[in-house]
C-alpha cells in the first residue's frame, strides 16, 4: 500500500480511534462530547497533514505500479474521499448513525423529516451538510465550534409549534439541496456557501411564535428595541452573533481572516432580514423582472445580484413547506396553524382585533392554506423553477399538495352545516374551476422552464 495512504490511515484513524461502533450512547454526554469533539478537529487537521505530506512527497507509486514524481490527480481525489469517509465516520459514530445504520437518502432527496429525528441526529445531519458543502475545514468551520454553536441554537430556539429548532433543522436542508441546484448554472463560492447555511440554521432563533405586528401592537420591548423594523428577522440577527461573540467555543467563523467574517456576517444578515414577509412581493416582482428582461443565451440565475440569489434562496427554503411531500407538507401546516391560533387566542384576552388567519373559530386552515399556496407560494416557486429547472420536482410537489387541499376542502365544505346546499354547490363548482386553471397556468411554467436551457443543463432531484 502507498506510504502515503499508510500515512491517510493512520492519521485519520488516530483520530477515530475512540469512535468504534456501539461505543458510544446515542446521546453523549457534554464532557464525553467535549473530547469526541476535539478528536474530530484532530481528525480533520490531520487531513491537511496528510495533503502536505502527499504534495511534498515524491517518487510516489501510481496505481498501476509505475512511479511519478509528483501526485495524480485521481490520487488527490481518493485522499479526499478517503478524508470524507473518515470524517462521516467520526462524525456519525457520535450519534451512532453511519456507516452501519445510516439511512443518507436525505441527502439528494426532499424526504427530509425534521420532525421525526433526534436533536442529536440532527447535529450530525448539519455536520454531514457542511462537510458536503466543503465549509468544515482548518481555514473555514471548525466542526467542534459548529457542533457547540448547534448546541446554543437548539437550547435558545423556543418550543413553538412551528417556529421551533426542527423548522430550522428543516430549512437548512432545504437551502443545502438549493443550493445544489444552483450548482448547473453557478457556483456559490465557499463563503456564500457558508452564509446561507449559517443564515438557515439561525434565522428564526429566539422567535416568541407571536408576529412581528404582535410585538409592535403589545409594545413587545423586542419591538421597541428594533424601532417596530423587522423587528422579528432583526432579533434573529442580533441573537446569533451574540451567540456567536459570547460563545469563543461555537464561534464558526472565528477560524476566518477577519475581512471574510464580516463579508460573511454582512450576507448572513442581509440573507435573514430578507425572510420578512413584508420584504416578499417586493423580492417576487424584482424577480419576475429579472427574468422578463432574461438573456436568451443565459440563464436567468446568472443574471442575478448576488446577495439576491442568496435571499431568495432562504426565502423560498423559509416558504417551501407545500413543496414537500405530503406527509411532511401536512405536519408542518397543522403546526403554523397551532401557532397561530395559539396567537390569536392571546389577542382575544388582550382585546386586541384577531390577526387574519389566527382566529380558530372562524378560520378554514384548509383555504388559508390554499390561499397562502396561491398567493405566495407557487409565484414565487414559479420563479425559483425557472431560475433552477432542476428544482421542478418541487414545484410538481407543490400542484400535487394543492389538489390534496382542495379535496380536503371540498369535504369540509360539503359537510359545513351552515351553509345552504345551493350556496355549497356554487362554491364547489367555482372551486373546481378554480383548481384546473391554477394547475393549468403552472403546468404550463413547469414545461416552459425545464425546456428554456436545454434538458442538458438541468439535474433532476428526487
Ligand atoms: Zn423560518
């Protein structure tokens, strides 16, 4: 075996030494995770050792037996997937998830569950991201300081129905796959790589489950703190990085040069203060601009301000529940209208004017959801497919789930015990109507945007 591969081995087995299978509980606790931690930085330090090692050395045997002086290319490459695997191995042995019982499906799928896995699993899901992602190393992400800063964040997101640890677990994965799909027409380079996915585990953190207009109506003291301005996104960005400059040990940009941190904290910023509703048509109808006034020889994407890309990005992710398979689609629902209703029962005590769509004793969560689809959902989605044609599995999603909740809202109509039958069979056929051309007008934006660039260009996720 080459020496250099000895070396690889040795070098990063030494680092995984204590993470033998069944070793570990699945939950480990915060000493023993300490020095897993350590080992996994050691693990990934000894990587860039060993890459030194190979670009010093020469006479080096190539696969087939005769000598070159300096490296292949395919050995660089086996180095680096040999790097990947131990680094997974290190990482996942913590939660005793890889290589023996891990499901990595979720990787290049849009099967992502938050809600049915573990805190625990979800850390090493995020690590697993980054280390794709190629953000865990010696002069990026430290993945001892990621993994202390995920720690912070799963103990300061709040237990709401919706806006809660999972949602952010969620969305992040989401951004993960965007920004794969960017991948055909653009790269994003390693520091907007890692702005979006620091912006997508932090963007709601802190967040009361009560809206901005809320905070500002009741004089919330976050309200008054961020002059009644985004007040919301603005408590999420001044949340991280107090995390982040409390905490020297989850400081995930500390192992940047100081000029890169801030451009990376100006884009996380920017990036989360853009999740604000309020800012949503606003980035749809710069979009739909963008994309009249296309090149036809480019793509669209790349026509785009770049921290746009990046807004968009988190927003679509941030809205993108419809998008999901059903199973998932319907859980997160029923949990934004928990939320809501939650709401909407304190500013009944309050005696406060109910917000739209919070009061549950006269809201249909069926037509909001459809309504909420309609109005903010596939306009935008309709955007992100053609800037990204391979992310047209979605939006399918989307018109499949939509049908669903129009069948589920037919039913409660026709069983609405207030509503004359002659006035039920109006709505039902108005109804009917109304889904075939939805479906109709974005069927019609599927096929346009898969075929504008060449069927080529596009990588179809599942
Ligand atoms: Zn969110």
């Amino acid at each position: 075996m080459p020496t250099a591969i000895n070396t690889a081995r040795r070098l990063s087995c030494f680092g995984c030494t204590s993470f033998r299978e069944g070793e570990l509980s699945p939950v480990a606790s915060p000493r023993r995770r300490a020095r897993s931690l350590s080992e996994i930085s050691f693990a990934s330090n000894s990587v860039s050792s060993l890459k030194s090692v190979i670009n010093l050395q020469t006479g080096w045997s190539s696969p087939n037996g005769s000598r070159c002086t300096t490296p292949s290319k395919e050995v660089s490459q086996f180095v680096d997937r040999f790097h990947r695997f131990q680094t997974l191995r290190c990482l996942s042995a913590q939660v005793d998830i890889f290589p023996a019982k891990a499901d990595t499906s979720w990787l290049i799928s849009w099967n992502f569950d938050a809600l049915s896995v573990s805190d625990e699993e979800i850390f090493s899901h995020v690590l697993i991201m980054f280390d794709d992602l190629g953000l865990l190393s010696p002069s990026l992400v430290d993945p001892e300081a990621l993994r202390n800063l995920l720690d912070l964040l799963a103990l300061h997101y709040k237990d709401n129905p919706y806006h809660n640890f999972k949602h952010a677990a969620d969305i992040t994965h989401t951004v993960y796959r965007l920004i794969g799909a960017c991948s055909p027409t653009i790269v994003l380079n390693k520091h907007e790589r890692l702005a979006l996915m620091l912006a997508a585990l932090a963007h709601d953190v802190q967040h009361p489950g009560q809206s901005n207009l809320f905070l500002v109506q009741t004089a919330h003291p976050v309200a008054a703190r961020f002059n009644n301005k985004a007040v919301l996104e603005n408590l999420h960005v001044a949340a991280l990085f107090e995390l982040l400059s409390e905490h020297q040990e989850a400081d995930v940009l500390r192992n940047l040069q100081e000029q890169d941190a801030l451009v990376v904290r100006d884009m996380v910023s920017q990036a989360i203060l853009h999740t604000d509703m309020a800012e949503h048509f606003n980035m749809v109808s710069k979009l739909d601009k963008i994309i009249g006034e296309g090149h036809k020889s480019k793509p669209s994407v790349s026509l785009m301000d770049r921290q746009h890309l990046l807004n968009l990005i988190l927003h679509s992710s941030d809205v993108s529940n419809p998008c999901k398979p059903w199973e998932i689609a319907e859980k997160w629902s029923k949990r934004v209208f928990l939320e809501f209703f939650i709401q909407g029962d304190l500013e009944r005590s309050l005696g406060l004017p109910v917000s739209p769509n919070m009061d549950r004793a006269t809201t249909s969560r069926l037509q909001a959801q459809l309504k909420f689809i309609e109005f903010i959902v596939a306009p935008l989605f309709a955007n992100v497919v053609h800037l990204l044609p391979s992310t047209s599995g979605l939006f399918q999603m989307l018109l499949q789930n939509y049908q669903q909740w129009v069948k589920l809202y037919e039913k409660e109509l026709i069983a609405d015990p207030n509503k004359e039958e002659d006035m039920k069979q109006d709505e039902l056929g108005m109804l009917e109507l109304h889904q075939e051309a939805f479906v109709k007008k974005y069927q019609a934006v599927i096929y346009a945007s898969a075929g504008e660039y060449g069927a080529g260009r596009t990588r179809e996720h599942k």
